[in-house]
C-alpha cells in the first residue's frame, strides 16, 4: 500500500475525555434529519431576538430564500450587549496581539462602549440603514469595532483586505456603491509599517459614490488629506457618547457583501442577511469547536477581510461569548516561531487555520513548534482548501501534540458558514476527508446530469436544501447569481463548483475545483490527489498540480513542487523519483508528465493556490487576471524555470 492510500486509510477515533463532555454527541444528525427546520429555529433560539419569527423558511421563489420570516433582531446586540447584560462586561472578548509585539486586551464592556461610539460617529457622518461602507484596513481591533458599528446601524459593510491593491479596492467600491472608506494609515507587516492610505486615496479618487474616509492612526506614517473628505477616527469617533440604542433589524436585512476570493474567476460581491447568517455561524462555531466560553481561548488565524474572519474572528465567536485571539502580523516575524509564541502566551485552546500555513510550517520544520509549551490545544481546525493527509498527520503530531482532534471544513464565502465538517466529540477523523455534511445541512454527490451516486464514487458536490447561512444574491446581479449557483441541476440543487468522492463509508472527500480536474485519456483524475502523493513523499512540502493540454493524452499532469527545508534538490534524479512515487502510489495513469521544483507557488492572498495561472503557463498561454495573486512576480520565476518547449 503506497503512503498517502496508506495514510487515508488511518482512522482517529474522538478522543474520550472530549466526547465525555462535548458540546454536542452523535444523536444530533438524527435529530436534525428528522426535523431540520425545527433543527435551525433551535439553533436560532441561541440568539436574542426582539420580535420572534413567524416562518422558518420561506423557499415559496426559489432560489430566493428568506429565513426566520418576520423576525426581527440586532446583530451587535447579540454579539456584544446581551452578554454585558448578562454579568460578562469584564470578560475579555479579544486578546489582540500587533506584529511589533504591543497588546491590548477589550473586554465585552470596553467593546460595546467602542462599538456605541463608532455607531454615533457613523450616524453624525450621515450613513443610513442600508448604505455600504467599505473597510479596508489592517488586523487591528478597529476593524472589528466598524463591522459591529455598521451592523448596529443596519449599514452593510464590505470588508476589503488590506493586502489587496486601489485596483481591487476601487473595483469594489464601485460595485457595492460604498458612501464612506473606514481605513488606517497602514498596519505592521514582516516588521515594517505597510502604507493602506495611499491606495485609498487612489481608490476613492477613481469611484464618485464615497463622501467620506475615515482613518485609524496605527503606524503613524505621514498620510495625504483631502480636507473635508478625510476624518480621524480618534477626532470623530472617541468623543462620541457611549450610549447608542440598537434599532432590530428584520431578518433578511443586508449585513454584508464580502467578495470570493478570485481563485476560478473574477470576484463575485456575496450577499449575507442577519438573522439565518448569525444563526447558523454562531451555532457552527459552538458545535464545530466544542467551545466553551469560559474556559476556551480561541483562535482563527485568518484575516478579516476573508469570510474566515467574519464568521470565525467576528459574528460566531462575539454571539457565543467567546474570548478570542487577534494578531495583526505574519507567521515569520519577527521569528518563525512567534504562532506558537502566541499560543504558549495566551493559553490558546483551539486553533483554526489553512493548509497553506501548515504546509508552511512543515517545511520550515517540526523543530519550531517543538520550542513551545502547545500543551493547551485541545481542538484544531483547517479550511480554505483540502488539506492533504500529510499536512493533516503533521499538524496533528508536531501542533497538537497528538491529541487534538481536527476539524477539517469545507464551506465558501457563499455558504457563510461550515457545511461539511467532522464534529470533535463525535467523528472518528480520516485524514484528509472532510468527512460528513453538518447537522441540518442536505450535501449531496452527484454526476454530470444530477443523480445522486452510491458510496465510493467521485462526481460534483451539491447542496440539495437551502441553509440559514446561505447567500441571498450576488450584490445588484440576480441574474448572475441563478446562473452561476442554480442553474446546473434547476433552481432548488446549489451547485458548488467543487468536485468531491464519496468513499465506501459514505464520507465526502473533496477534490479540488470542477474546472481543475484533469483528463488523462478519458480518466478523470483530481488535481488533490496527486498533490497529496506528492506531498506524502518525505523531499515534497507543497504541490500544485495541472492538467496541460496534450495530443495524445488529451491532458497530462504538470506538477510544481517545493521542496521541504531540509530535502536536496538532485535535480532529474529526483524527478525521476518522484515519477515513480505518485505512479506507484495512485498508478501510472497519474504519473505527472513534467515535473518542476519551483521556490513559490502562485497564491491568491488569502493563501489558496491559483491552478489556472499555472495552467496558463504549462500550456505556454498568456496569463488570465491577476489582479488577486499575493506577488506576481512569482510567475515570472516560475517560467524562467520551463524548458522552451513544452
Ligand atoms: P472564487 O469563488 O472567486 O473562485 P474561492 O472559491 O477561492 O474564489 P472562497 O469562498 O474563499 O473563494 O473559497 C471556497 C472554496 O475553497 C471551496 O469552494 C473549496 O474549493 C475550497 N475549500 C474551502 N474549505 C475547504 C476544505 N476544508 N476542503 C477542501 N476545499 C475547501
Ligand atoms: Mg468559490
């Protein structure tokens, strides 16, 4: 049996102690398959609401949902206010972490005051119910102030991330109609202050919708003004009053548009409403993690301006009273070994991060986190892409000690919140399998004309049911939003664009991108399974694998590959090797064509591998957009690095 086949076949039952005392145990599917929208308005019975729903679901237009029907509720208040009400003013909601090493802890009584003054800011700066504000700034807890203030007020924010450029920024600016830019001066990036400002101005100086921009001072850095238009934060919003009356919202109003990340195409602007959204974040986030708001410290490493940090840094955690970790920096500064710094520090007892980064610390080596008292993780999770068995067994040995359970999650911008996932105290875990859909949540495998398949077979992942968290549109594109989620298999089956396998247990494997599965003479080939044998293979930290056009195979497999810290690079020789490794361990058919040790792989910023750019390159064609990729400049290494020919 090859490694990575030998790997999948590995089971991790739940640990005891954990099941003991779980969140949640394993009558739970039964529970919500019987009754699923009784399911979800339990769930929803976690909330505050001003006004009860009259309606569950209402799917009468589909695929325009609307949940909670006739409800009405705050989602700051829920977030904040109710637990200070309820005796929890002093409990700290985030220990936020800057890179250049300075602290500050808010507590929930400090961040409703925050939250109630950048609320009056924005009502004296006129913005009403409904508006859009952008936010664009670094991880610093400003950040989270502005999307609760917004929400406070019923204005939708639109979070855009801070590495991103005033293209990216300007375009969606435009989209959304944004009336004021909430910003900074910059942030700390790999030890430097890292300018946000200029892209600001540039930004707002090509869009005629903002009126204001008001700036966070974090660097000090020398900023340009534009008298009239740009604010202080500390002169608008510190002297504004502590008291703010939070106004219930109904439940389907706007709370955000957050656009995808850019990996397939260009950006779509993903709606999210209130009352199903929090729901289903905050009970996700309290099952998922088995958190316990007394004792845990949780961490989602992700940045803000992805939907990992709305629904795992913001909305999950403040509805369920969670304290929280926040770090504005870099894994690397000012040493690789400052995460674990952070989780030695503040006792961190569950942590949520991405592949990419785990694959990072594999190849920066297991000595690193070996340097750091780990020992009160309890929980892990991974998301944002499949996480290969290799990566998945290393974080499980070299980060949580071998005791950590992991949640590995597949969910989207468009869904909200996890919808395929393991639970903690229930799931005896398999290695790179997501494993089972979420309690409440109806996922399917299909094949191409939308006929669910049996046990061990590979075909398209599709969400058969509506789910409280799902998104409600494409901002101002209802046609683009049925077309591209709807359409496939009718106006009922969501079709998520992933591919997935169901295996002989029934437990889902996703398999990457639809538009990335390969074709080698007539057999379908998913581009993670051969990047999880490649990275099996002790010299392999990462790998990013295509399908190139071929004559005589149709396609043939291109993979990139970097190495880990400590392999030698033998050039053809390990090649060669590497031929053979993955032909050996999935067979020959998926023997890669060409192989290529790179230095870096081609990453949109929030850290997912853009395969159709190394598609562009394999088959010798002008590169696609990349306006989403972290640096560009790597593609220009990587095709330094092809032979003339191919
Ligand atoms: P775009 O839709 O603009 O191309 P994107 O799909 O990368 O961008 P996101 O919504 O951030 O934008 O990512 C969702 C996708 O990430 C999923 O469709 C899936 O391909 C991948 N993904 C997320 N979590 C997992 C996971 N746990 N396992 C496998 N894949 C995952
Ligand atoms: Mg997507």
């Amino acid at each position: 049996m090859s490694e990575s086949t030998e790997l999948e076949g590995r089971r991790f039952p739940a640990p005891e102690e954990l099941t003991a005392q779980a969140n949640v145990g394993p009558d739970v599917y039964e529970r919500a398959a019987q009754d699923r929208l009784g399911f979800w308005a339990e769930a929803a019975d976690r909330l505050t609401w001003a006004q009860k729903w009259d309606e569950v679901l209402d799917w009468s237009n589909p695929p325009f949902a609307k949940w909670f029907v006739g409800g009405k509720l705050n989602v700051a208040y829920n977030c904040v206010d109710r637990h200070v009400e309820a005796g929890h003013g002093e409990q700290v909601a985030y220990h936020w972490e800057g890179e250049p090493g300075d602290t500050r802890t808010i507590t929930y009584a400090q961040l409703k005051d925050d939250v109630c003054k950048a609320a009056n800011a924005l009502v004296e700066l006129g913005v009403q119910t409904g508006d859009r504000v952008a936010i664009y700034m670094p991880m610093i807890p400003e950040a989270v102030v502005a999307m609760l203030a917004c929400a406070r007020i019923g204005a939708v924010h639109m979070v855009v991330f801070g590495g991103f450029s005033s293209d990216a920024l300007a375009s969606r600016i435009t989209d959304s109609g944004a009336v004021l830019v909430i910003t900074s001066d910059g942030g700390y990036r790999r030890g430097a202050p890292s300018a946000l400002k200029p892209a600001v101005d540039e930004a707002v100086g090509r869009t005629d919708s903002v009126r204001n921009v008001l700036v966070v001072r974090r660097t000090e850095q020398d900023v340009a003004w534009s008298e009239g238009r740009d604010l202080w934060w500390h002169d608008v919003v510190d002297r504004q009053s502590t008291e703010h009356t939070a106004e219930a919202f109904d439940a389907e109003h706007p709370l955000y548009i957050m656009y995808t990340s850019g990996t397939t195409a260009s950006p779509k602007g993903i709606l999210h409403t209130s009352g199903g959204y929090l729901t289903q974040v905050a009970y996700s986030h309290w099952a998922t993690f088995d958190l316990k708001p007394d004792t845990d410290v949780f961490w989602t490493s992700a940045d803000i301006g992805w939907v990992t940090g709305h629904s795992y840094i913001v909305y999950g955690p403040l509805a369920n009273r969670a304290t929280s970790i926040m770090y504005e920096g870099t894994p690397e500064t000012p040493h690789r070994g400052r995460w674990f710094e952070l989780i030695e520090k503040y006792k961190v007892t569950i942590l949520y991060t991405a592949p990419t980064v785990i694959r990072t610390f594999m190849k920066w080596g297991e000595d690193i986190p070996a340097k750091f008292d780990l020992s009160s993780l309890r929980v892990l999770g991974s998301v944002g892409e499949p996480i290969n068995p290799e990566a998945w067994l290393w974080y499980h040995e070299h980060i949580g000690g071998g005791r950590c359970p992991i949640m590995d999650t597949w969910w989207q911008t468009e869904t909200g919140a996890h919808m395929i996932t393991p639970l903690p105290g229930v799931t005896s875990l398999k290695p790179g399998s997501a494993q089972t859909p979420f309690p409440g949540i109806a996922a399917k495998v299909v094949d191409d004309e939308g006929n669910e398949l049996g046990d061990d077979t590979t075909g398209l992942l599709v969400l058969t049911e509506p789910w409280p968290a799902m998104l409600r549109t494409i901002w101002g594109d209802d046609n683009r939003y049925v077309d591209t989620y709807w359409s496939r298999f009718g106006k009922e089956v969501y079709f998520a664009g992933d591919g997935a396998k169901k295996d002989a247990d029934g437990d889902i494997w996703l398999l990457g991108r639809v538009d990335d599965v390969m074709n080698v003479s007539g057999h379908r080939i998913s581009t993670t399974e051969v990047e999880s044998s490649l990275v099996a293979h002790p010299t392999v930290a990462e790998a990013a694998v295509v399908g190139a056009s071929d004559p005589t195979t149709g396609q043939g497999i291109v993979a990139f590959v970097i190495l880990r810290g400590n392999a030698e690079d033998s050039g053809d020789e390990l090649v060669q090797q590497l031929r053979t490794h993955v032909a050996k361990d999935i067979g020959p058919i998926a023997k890669p064509r060409q192989i290529m040790v790179v230095q870096e792989l081609p990453k949109t910023r929030s850290g997912k591998i853009m395969r159709r750019l190394l598609r562009d390159i394999a088959e010798n064609r002008e590169l696609g957009d990349v306006t989403t990729l972290t640096d560009s400049s790597v593609m220009n290494l990587i095709k330094d690095k092809l032979p003339a020919s191919s």
